[in-house]
C-alpha cells in the first residue's frame, strides 16, 4: 500500500541536510543586487522622480520607475490596479517607487537614497470608517472605486426575519454581537526572493519563491510585453508561503526588467521589514452577526455584516469578502441566510489570502456566538452543534454542494477524548474547556481566471530503466504536495514509491497548474496525477494481456506484478509488461487533467461563483485553558482536534497539517496583530510582531476521521487549512467557561481579560 499510510516527506532529506536550494541560494556569474525604494508616505501624488544621482553611483548598474513597467495587473480579472512601480501616486507607506540594481547589496541601498522624489501629501484613509466617509473623488484611492468601496455584496437566502421570529416562538434565542479581528500577516520562515537571468535570444528565466508560478508567468507576459514563450519560469525550494506568496510581486518584475537592461542576472531578497509591505494577509474586519437558534437548538437564520480594511490594491480581495459569507452555509444547516460584506480600500499594505482564507473572522464570531445561544436555551454546545449537522450530498441555501460530511464524527471524537461532558461547566474557577467547528474548500471550483483551462494538469514518462517520471505544475511549498503526487501515482500504476521522480513547477518543462491556494493540490492535481497513471496503467495492460493470454480489463497492478483478477499467481513483473510495452511503441507517455464538473460551480446569483468547492473538509476542536484572573494571563493546556480530510492519503502529513493550522490559528487567537500608526507598520519584524513559538505551543491531539469523498482521488480532500478557524473561537470559548467573561476583539490579550473582568464586576 502506498496510500494510507506514514510516509515522509520526499523533500525532507535535501532540506535537513542543507542540500535544498532555495531563491536566495542561487548564485550565477556576473550577478547583481537589487533594491527598491519605497514610499515613506500613506498617501501622496509623486510630482517628479530623479533618479540622475543614483545612475551615477560607481556600482549602480540600473534604475528602473514606472514609466519602465506602465502595464495595469492584479491577480483577478476584475482587479487590475497595481503597476509593478507607482507611477501617479503612492498609496501606503512601502509602496514601490523605483528600483536599482548593483554590484552589492550595499551600493544599492546607497543609491536608493540619492532618488530624489518630490511628494505632494495627501489625506490619508487608515480605517474603513474613513475611507467610505471620502467624497472628495480626488482622494480615492483608485477614481473607479466610488467612496473607496473595492467591492459589495448583498445576499439574501430564505427568509431571515422569518426565520428570527421562528426562534423566538418556539421559545429559543436570537442574539446580536460584534467582532473584531485585526490585521495578521503569514511570517514565513523565507522572506520573498528572486533571481532573474536576461538570456542572449530575448528570452528570460526567473527563479522566484511563488506559491502561484503560472500567475506569475502570465502577468510578467503582459507587465514585460513578451510572449510567454519567452519567460521562463522555475520555482525551487520555498520556506513558507501560507497565501503570502500567491500573487507576482513588483520585485519579480524588477528583476526581469533590470536583468533585460543590463544583460546580467539580478536577485532581490528582502528584509524582514519588506515581507510585511509585501504583506497580503488577512485583512482587518468588523463583524456583525445576529443568529436565531429555536429551543430545540435548531439554528433558524444568520445575518452577517462584514466590512473588511483591504488595503491600498484589490489583491484577492473579491474572492475574501465573499469567503466570508458564501461559507457560513457550508458547515451548519441553515434555511436562512443574510450577507452584507463590503471590501474597503485604505492607505495601508494590500491584504490578500491567507490560511484559512476568508472564513477566520467570521468562523470565531459565530462559533462564539453559539455557544452563548446553547446557553441561552439551556443546552450542551456541543450536542447544539450536532443538532445542526449537514447531510452529505446536499446543496446548501445558497447553492453550494455538499459530498461528503463528517463534520458531526469530529465533534463526537474530540468531546469524547477531552471528556468535554465531565469537564464543560464542572471545573475549577479558573480552569475551562471550549469547542467550535471549521471547515474549508479542496479547491474553487471555479478558476480566478477566465479560462476554460483545465485547473490542473499532469503528465507522465517512463523509459527503459523503469522510472516513472511525473511532471506537475503544482508548487510545492512544505505542505507534502509532490509526496502526494508519488503516493497517488505509485498507488495507481501498483509500484514500489522509489520508481517515482517528480519534475515540478518549472514552466519550460511542466503543464499548467494554477498553484498551491485554497487547500486545491491533493483534490485537483491528485486527481490529475490519478488520471494520467491510469493511462500508463492501461498501456502496460494492453501489452500484458498479450502475454498472459488476457483481456486488459480483468488485469490487476499490486506489488510491482501484473496478474488477472481472480488469479495473482499468474503474473508477469511490471518490468517485464514494461519491456514489452516499449517494444511495440517506444517511451510511455500518459496526461491527466481535472477540471471541476459544472454541478460544483454554483449558482446564478451575483458573487455565485466565489465559494463553491468540489469538496468540503470539516474539522472540530476542543481546547482546554488555565486563566489567572489577577493578571489576566492564560495557558492554552491542550487542544484536541479531529479533522474530516476524505480519506488520509498519508497519515503523517495530514497529522503534521492539522497540527499547523491549530499552531497558527493559536498563534491569531493569543498575540498576532500589525499595528499601525497613521498608516506606518509599527511592528515590521519578528521581536515586535508576536507569533506563538514552540514554547507557546500545547500539546496537541489529532484525530483524522475519514468519509472518503466520492469525487477525491482515493476519497481524499483538503487537510491543509480547514481546522485553523476552530482554534481561536475554542480557546475564546474555554476562557469564558474558565473565568465566565467574554472576549469579542482579537488577540485574547490578558488586557482584555482584566477589561472584561472589570466590566464584569461593575455590571454584577
């Protein structure tokens, strides 16, 4: 069995040897060093740029602006506002403005500061609140965006009034709150790094640390005015990406543009500081929620107003806002839904995706929310949660499709190993256990680009020598991607793993695959990989048959032989059908592709098409805290988390994913958030931005639960973000039933606690 088992990683050997080369590594002959300048300003008009003194720096080799890159991108088709270098205006403090490169590091930084720019300062809008107050047109950030409004939805599904006032017959609850998470960012262990190599015919290859190399393929075809035959490009080993490094980046652009002019390859690294400028994480955002629960803990209706603070571009914006109302029906049966969501544009860094993407926020106030409804009604949390379980192949009040469920088996794992029935509400002032529920797409289902494309695409080789090669697009980034894709392969074709060498992500040499975002890899491209090894399969049968005096359709591939169904001692070995395979028609090539079925796409409305997934994964958590209620300072003793990925492909990886989501959803819920003031990041680096450290990690209990999806390759779907989401609303949980006050603002900080406490005392 190659499948369903603990399998490590196939890139872990070359990474704790030293032997894995990551974009910062790569050094070629004659090698320059890039910088970029960037705006000390929120919001200005640029009168003039002089960049004479920095072309005459001894060392400087080239200076490129705007007017180098004019091009308008964006990473969807409807946001197309940013230009590699600002060329009107800058629009939050590190936006980019020119960028040199050099013969070191140091001669660059030099010469960035002898570009002589000339600002005109403007307002600048650092909340959503004042953005949407402007109605000077002038301000706005981008003049098609009407009081700096990015975008707004209004969806409307059943009858929510209907629905509070069913609640409130039947002798439930309705409530009403208010949330606020603010801005976080990824933190990869890799800051974002590239190299570019000008080549003699016209033609570039850029080396990047890109979740997304096809998009970045694309966008430099349109930004450099080439045909993307001519660019090249190659992911290598990448430290972390996390959504952060799903979109091409002005200093991708830069390489290629100064490599073209000087004819020398150029590499940019950035520091620390740069990484949160580049940013792209989750957005700040105001929630308000008002849900229904009748006394049977039925939940009646939902209405959710969100208002996100997006930053200065649209990034991946759209797709954000709608996560966070499309996915509300995705977890509960709801009959009524409401959703109002309105993405602001502010002078700040772009936000974008990040694990979890747009379903965090909203996911800790409504996990919040119900369990002060159970307790309104006088009703365990988690048997409410169970109440309100979806059945599998269901199509949601709002047109999303359901396959498979096991969101109701998690709850049952983790209250049963936490013993949350002898523990919820029977412990020691002080002491506490909380629960909530997450879930998450295996990949949109439609595509963020227009294109009948399909979403992932692989192909296969195998020669003589009996090694199988698999080329995928597909970008690994630490989460197991190209173990996957040898795991499903091996399986598939009934070979030992070691025949298995992968070829990735390198646009010269492998199809097109959208990238690693939304949890889409083992669904789509596995499906991919399934598909094109069942090719292979089927070649090496039809020359197998011929020697064993069988139809290929009754031929079975285990354990290295080819054998008939009902007779495996009457086998040939897979070398000797691969032998005579190539005899009669030379190398074996195969392709596989996946693309959703259009019953997964959605419906009609407005919006319709950000949401659905071909598959949900579901995960539950229950997180157990200790609370000092002098200091307002708490442990998080251990979580339990259980998590519905299909079926487990390899065990250790989905362990080690679950694992992360809960380390870096504890890492928003106890300390992570940028802080600015007047729209200047206080907090660039690792000593000021806090993220939870081992120290800070507790122990925790994974359980996999498995439903085996009908449409997964082997039944699998996403393990890699769906349980993030759960932790900060758990562990937000556990401290109220530890010392009863509740916090509704991000970072559960002990100044919060001591607050709530205080109001608590007044108010009793």
């Amino acid at each position: 069995m190659n499948i369903g088992t603990r399998v490590p990683m196939t890139d872990g050997p070359p990474k704790v040897t030293g032997q894995a080369i990551y974009a910062d590594d790569l050094r070629l002959p004659n090698m320059l060093y890039g910088k970029i300048l960037r705006s000390p300003h929120a919001h200005a008009r640029i009168i003039s740029i002089n960049t004479s003194k920095a072309e005459r720096l001894p060392g400087v080799m080239g200076v490129v602006t705007g007017k180098d890159a004019p091009a308008k991108y964006g990473i969807l088709p409807i946001g197309h506002d940013e230009t590699a270098f600002s060329i009107d205006r800058v629009r939050y403090v590190g936006d980019e403005v020119a960028a040199v490169c050099a013969t070191s590091e140091q001669i660059a930084e030099e010469a960035l500061e002898l570009i002589e720019v000339e600002y005109e300062i403007l307002p600048a809008f650092v909340t959503p609140e004042e953005a949407m107050g402007c109605e000077d047109e002038s301000l706005w950030l981008h003049h098609d965006r009407k009081r700096n409004i990015e975008k707004q939805y209004h969806h409307h599904f059943g009858d929510v009034e209907k629905g509070f006032q069913e609640a409130l017959d039947s002798g439930g609850a309705v409530r009403f709150d208010k949330y606020y998470n603010p801005r976080v960012t990824h933190v990869p262990m890799e800051p974002h790094a590239c190299v570019a190599n000008w080549e003699h015919e016209g033609k570039v290859t850029l080396w990047t640390s890109t979740q997304t190399p096809h998009y970045v393929h694309r966008t430099l075809a349109v930004v450099l005015d080439m045909p993307m035959s001519s660019i090249r490009v190659i992911k290598p080993f990448v430290g972390g990406g996390f959504g952060g490094k799903s979109e091409t980046f002005t200093h991708e652009v830069a390489a290629c543009l100064l490599a073209k002019k000087t004819c020398r390859p150029v590499k940019f690294n950035f520091t620390r500081e740069e990484v949160f400028y580049a940013h792209r994480g989750r957005p700040e955002q105001y929630v308000e929620l008002k849900t229904g629960v009748a006394k049977d803990g039925r939940i009646t209706a939902v209405e959710a107003k969100v208002v996100q603070d997006g930053g200065a571009y649209c990034s991946y914006g759209v797709v954000t806002i709608l996560y966070s109302g499309a996915l509300i029906a995705a977890l509960y049966d709801i009959p009524n839904i409401k959703f109002d969501g309105y993405r602001v544009l502010t002078n700040k860094p772009a936000c974008g995706p990040m694990r979890g993407h747009g379903t965090v926020g909203v996911r800790f106030g409504f996990e919040s929310q119900l369990d002060m409804l159970a307790a309104e009604i006088g009703m365990d949390a988690g048997e409410l949660r169970l109440k309100n379980k979806l059945k599998p192949n269901t199509i949601t009040v709002n047109d999303l499709r359901v396959t498979s469920y096991g969101y109701d088996k998690c709850i049952e794992k983790v209250m049963e190993a936490s013993d949350w029935r002898n523990k919820r509400s029977k412990m020691p002032y002080g002491k506490g256990v909380g629960m909530a529920g997450s879930h998450y797409v295996s990949g949109a289902a439609n595509s963020i680009i227009r294109s009948k494309l399909p979403h992932s695409t692989v192909s296969i080789k195998i020669d003589y020598d009996g090694g199988v090669t698999v080329y995928t697009g597909a970008a690994e980034i630490g989460q197991g991607t190209e173990t996957i894709h040898a795991q499903i392969v091996a399986e598939e074709m009934g070979i030992e793993l070691s025949r298995i060498r992968i070829v990735a992500a390198d646009s010269a040499l492998t199809p097109v695959d959208l990238g690693s975002y939304s949890s889409r890899v083992t669904f789509m491209a596995g499906n991919a990989a399934k598909e094109a090894a069942r090719d292979i399969k089927m070649q090496l049968f039809r020359a197998a048959a011929e020697l064993l005096g069988e139809s290929p359709e009754h031929l079975v591939a285990r354990d290295e032989k080819i054998f008939p169904r009902d007779e495996p001692h009457r086998s040939i070995t897979y070398q000797e059908a691969l032998l005579a395979c190539i005899e009669q028609g030379g190398t074996l090539i195969a392709k596989g592709t996946y693309t959703p079925p259009p019953e997964s796409q959605g419906g009609s409305f407005r919006g319709a098409g950000v949401g659905p997934g071909v598959a949900y994964s579901y995960a539950a958590q229950v997180a157990e805290v200790t609370v000092d209620p002098e200091t307002g300072l708490f442990t998080v003793d251990k979580i339990w988390a259980a998590h519905d990925c299909g079926r487990a492909l390899n065990l250790l990886t989905v362990e080690g994913q679950v694992e992360g989501s809960v380390w870096m959803g504890l890492g928003q819920a106890v300390a992570e958030e940028q802080i600015f003031e007047n729209g200047k990041t206080m907090n660039p680096g690792l000593l000021e931005y806090k993220s939870a450290s081992s120290l800070e990690s507790p122990p925790i209990e994974t359980f996999i639960v498995e439903t085996i999806d009908p449409e997964g390759p082997f039944g699998a779907k996403e393990a890699g973000e769906g349980s993030l989401a759960a932790t900060i609303p758990a562990v937000a949980n556990a401290i109220y039933d530890a010392i009863g006050v509740r916090i509704n603002d991000l970072p559960l900080s002990p100044e919060r606690i001591l607050k709530a406490i205080e109001e608590q005392k007044k108010r009793s």
